[in-house]
C-alpha cells in the first residue's frame, strides 16, 4: 500500500507519505471505512473498467480522499 499526499495549501506534486492521522467522528470513520469497501468491492467486479473513486464527506472541512485502482494506474 502506498500513500500520497500534499500539503493542505500547497499545490505541488503528491509526495509518498510514511504517516497518515485522521481526526473525525466516528460517523465519519464508518463511512470511510464504508466507501473503502465498496471501492474493493468495485475493483474486484469491475477490473481494469473501474478506475478512481473520490470519497464525499458532509464535513465542512474535508480533505480530498481517493482511491485508485493499482491495475490501471501505473504510475502510482
């Protein structure tokens, strides 16, 4: 598993990161932990069609979360 990320105000290019810490509710946990499952699920039944997918939060503050799947994209 790798990680990517940028700095918050920084539009530079993602960086691997060694460490990710998340702040939220738990409502916001299981919904996380909802998409992740479904983004499997898809990459699972849809293979190579099925390509990213970007998790939505009701959260004001909400920082980009995205998966992508490690079959088609190479350069991750």
């Amino acid at each position: 598993m790798k990680i990517y990320g940028r700095a918050q105000n920084n539009e530079s290019e993602l960086e691997i990161l060694s460490e990710a810490t998340l702040v939220t509710e738990p409502s916001t946990l299981r919904d996380l932990a909802s998409f992740l499952y479904r983004c499997a699920d898809a990459i699972e039944d849809e293979g190579e069609s099925w390509e990213h997918e970007q998790f939505e939060s009701n959260e004001v503050v909400s920082p980009d979360f995205i998966v992508f799947n490690p079959y088609v994209v190479s350069t991750y």
